[in-house]
C-alpha cells in the first residue's frame, strides 16, 4: 500500500483497518525517501520498492523490507544477490520471512526473481 503525500510524492503505509490508521513506514536510507509496498505477512513485515525523490520509482529503486521490530532496510545492503545483480522490488513475503526479490544484472538485462531467507545471527534474525 502506499498514500501520496501533499508533496505528490509516495510513500509506503500501513493500514490497520481495526484503528482505521495510515500509517507512513520509515525509509529504507535517506537518499530513497519515497517508494511503494508491495507484499505484506501475518507479521507485518512488508516489502516493495525504495525510490528517489521523485516518488515516481522509474529508475535507481531498490528493494525494501520493513519489520516492526528493526525498522525499513535496503535490502541490498543485507542480502547477498549473484555479483553485479541489484534487487529492486520486493514482491512477496511469506510468515517465515522468506523474501522474493525482482533483480537486474545492468541497464537493459532481463529481469531475475530470486528467493532470500532470513539467517538468524545472536539477539536477531537478518534477512
């Protein structure tokens, strides 16, 4: 889910339809402020697309997960993807945490799916 903002921008929500609340999920990094969720579990984990400023997630986007007990990660930065490919939309979440990830091997290459699993590490699981 996502809202558009007074800026025209979107932004990536939560909706909790018990409280009839929107709510804005944290960005993945300052630099990809705006973007679209995509897929959501049991758990309120949720993935989707991080994108620049722009809101308008046609270029440089990079694949989110947002977990109500760490926050919004790039999850570029914490999963390991084939050298050269870049995840950029999350497109679907199961309830073990299991993570689909659309990626490109460069501008113009095919698109991959590939499937990441949370590794569990001391004090916290990391996908």
């Amino acid at each position: 889910m996502c809202w558009r903002a007074a800026d025209r921008n979107l932004y990536p929500a939560l909706y909790d339809p018990v409280d009839n609340v929107l709510t804005r999920l944290p960005p993945a990094s300052p630099s990809l402020p705006t973007g679209l969720a995509v897929a959501i579990n049991r758990h309120d984990a949720i993935v989707g697309t991080a994108c620049a400023s722009t809101g308008q997630c046609d270029g440089g986007n990079d694949a989110f997960l947002y977990d109500p007990r760490f926050g919004t990660v790039d999850l570029n930065v914490v999963a390991k993807l084939p050298a050269g490919f870049v995840s950029y939309v999350g497109v679907a979440i199961n309830d073990r945490g299991q993570i689909v990830v659309n990626a490109l091997n460069g501008p113009g290459a095919p698109s991959r799916s590939y499937l990441l699993s949370p590794v569990t590490a001391p004090g916290r699981t990391i996908h």
